[in-house]
C-alpha cells in the first residue's frame, strides 16, 4: 500500500537478507547518512514500542538529532517507525512514518535482497519540504552506503 505523500527508493543488494538485516540493524553508524555526514547511534531498542534516538554530524559541526520509537519490527523482514511520539509515547512534532522492507531475491543459498524505504507524510507540504531537502540524493546514498556493508558482511560470511 502507498499513500499520497510518500517518498520511496527500491534497491537490489547483492547480499542475501540476513546480512543486510545486520547491516541495516547492527552497523547503523556506517550507512544511516550520507558522507560527510556520518551518525552516532544513542539508542536502538528495536522492537514495537522500543525507543530510537540517533544523532548526525555535520561536517561543518552541525548536529541533528532524531528520536522516535519503533512501531513495527519483524527481523528479516520489515521495520515501521515514527517521530510522531518520543520514549513513553509522547506526542512530538511529526515529520514522518519510516518503513523499512527486505525481501529475498533468487533461490540460490547466497541470493539477493530488495531493500525498500519509504517514507511516508502527514500532508503534501511535508512529503514535498522532503523532497527538497534532497530525500532522492541523500536516501539512495545512504543505500549505497547500506549495500556496500551488507555486501561486506556476506563476503565475510563465505
């Protein structure tokens, strides 16, 4: 299902589902913005309800924090989260929901995963201020950057 005010990359990872789950999951600092920018995990509870907290950094020393919890999570498969409410779920200024998909791609014991993220508005004002702020350029770097350590973490796994 999508929705008016959506915003959405599809990539497929030469990785098998497991090592970009990882990727994605465990080595969040290496991938979640694109360079210069790079991100400090605070805290990940990855389960629904769990609470979010990251910040990026700037190269110009500007820092960015985002926090939020986790609506949905199924390992391996899909991670829904907001900014609509911080930890106890308190109601903040919503931006987004994210959704986050990874789906086996070909039978073969190494295979591929398409790797979805979407991001998902309130209004169109929202999705299209999105837009701008370089959602196209910023996302699909943060994906290379995403496949390249799935990518990594499979080739160690062999």
């Amino acid at each position: 299902m999508s929705g008016p005010f959506e915003l959405s990359l599809t990539r497929l990872i030469d990785a098998p589902v497991d090592a970009v789950w990882r990727a994605w999951t465990e080595h969040q600092d290496e991938w979640f913005c694109p360079r210069p920018w790079r991100s400090r995990t605070i805290v990940q509870e990855l389960r629904a309800g769990g609470r979010s907290e990251i910040v990026m950094h700037g190269p110009d020393g500007e820092e960015k924090h985002l926090e939020g919890v986790f609506l949905e999570v199924e390992p391996g498969a899909r991670v829904v989260s907001t900014d609509a409410f911080t930890a106890g779920w308190l109601p903040a200024g919503p931006f987004m929901v994210r959704i986050d998909t990874f789906e086996r791609v070909g039978e073969n014991a190494g295979g591929q995963t398409r790797y979805t993220a979407t991001a998902r508005h309130w209004t169109q004002e929202a999705r299209d201020n999105h837009a701008a702020m370089g959602f196209d350029a910023g996302w699909n770097a943060a994906t290379d950057q995403l496949a390249a350590v799935a990518e990594r973490i499979a080739a160690e796994a062999r």
